[in-house]
C-alpha cells in the first residue's frame, strides 16, 4: 500500500454518500496528523477539496488559505496539468462554447469507461461532470415549473 502523508492530495471513493453529501470519487486532501498516519491508525481525517466555490457558504465550505496551497508540490503539478490540458482541455467552462466542447469530451469518455468504477479514467468522468454541473447550475437554473 502506497504511503500516505498528511497535505498528500488523493483520489478517493467517497461511495456511499451520507447525509448531505454525493457519493462520488472526489480529490482530497489528507489533514490527519503524520504521528497517526506513520503509526497505522486504522482511520485516516480527510477533506475533500471542490471547484464550485460559493461565497459565504463558511462553515461548510472553506477557500484554502495561501499558506495551505503551499502544502502542494506546485513544481510537480504545473507540468502534470500542462500535460493533462494537453491531451484534453479540462478547465473552467466559461463559456457556451466551452460548454458543447467539455459535454463531448464527457460523452466520449462515458462511450470508454461507462460505469466501470476501476477504469483509470474513472476519476476523470466525475471531475469532468462537476465542470458541468457547475457551469449548469450557474447558467441553466432549473425551472419550477
């Protein structure tokens, strides 16, 4: 099993959701003290980490804090996303255009991983959605009607 370091950014399954939060696969960031991790504790604190920020919506949402960014391996990630962009443009929709082409990007991964949860790019296909229903929640409000 890898090793796991407190401020280390993983991948998790967050199957089932409890309460008011979505079952999903979802980045997070390890805030449990190295001293439990290096000793096995059976638990592990974590917290999972969004795009969708929304003002004043403390105590449930937190914006990490400069020093907290610091806690990421900025040198390391900057190529990983430039690579990733790369090969497909996962970004902020910022508009309808960027919309149609992130919704086809989504469609074609959803032909090649459906709903095989071990798939690699299984993560992929939930980051993707989030953009979408991001963007959607913000210029497609549903109607009720």
């Amino acid at each position: 099993m890898p090793r796991i370091d407190y401020g280390a950014i993983w991948l998790a399954d967050l199957n089932p959701g409890r309460g008011g939060e979505p079952g999903k696969t979802r980045l997070v960031l390890v805030v449990q003290s190295q001293t439990l991790l290096d000793a096995g504790h059976p638990l592990t604190l974590i917290v999972p980490l969004t795009i969708n920020l929304i003002d004043d919506a403390e105590p449930l949402r937190l914006q990490l804090e400069e020093e907290m960014n610091a806690v990421l391996d900025i040198q390391r990630l900057v190529p990983a996303w430039q690579s990733l962009q790369s090969v497909a443009a996962v970004s902020h929709i910022d508009s309808a255009m960027k919309y149609a082409q992130t919704t086809a990007l989504l469609n074609s991964l959803l032909d090649v991983v459906r709903d095989d949860a071990q798939h690699p790019l299984y993560s992929l296909v939930a980051v993707v959605g989030d953009l979408i229903e991001a963007y959607e929640i913000e210029h497609e409000p549903l109607n009720n009607q």
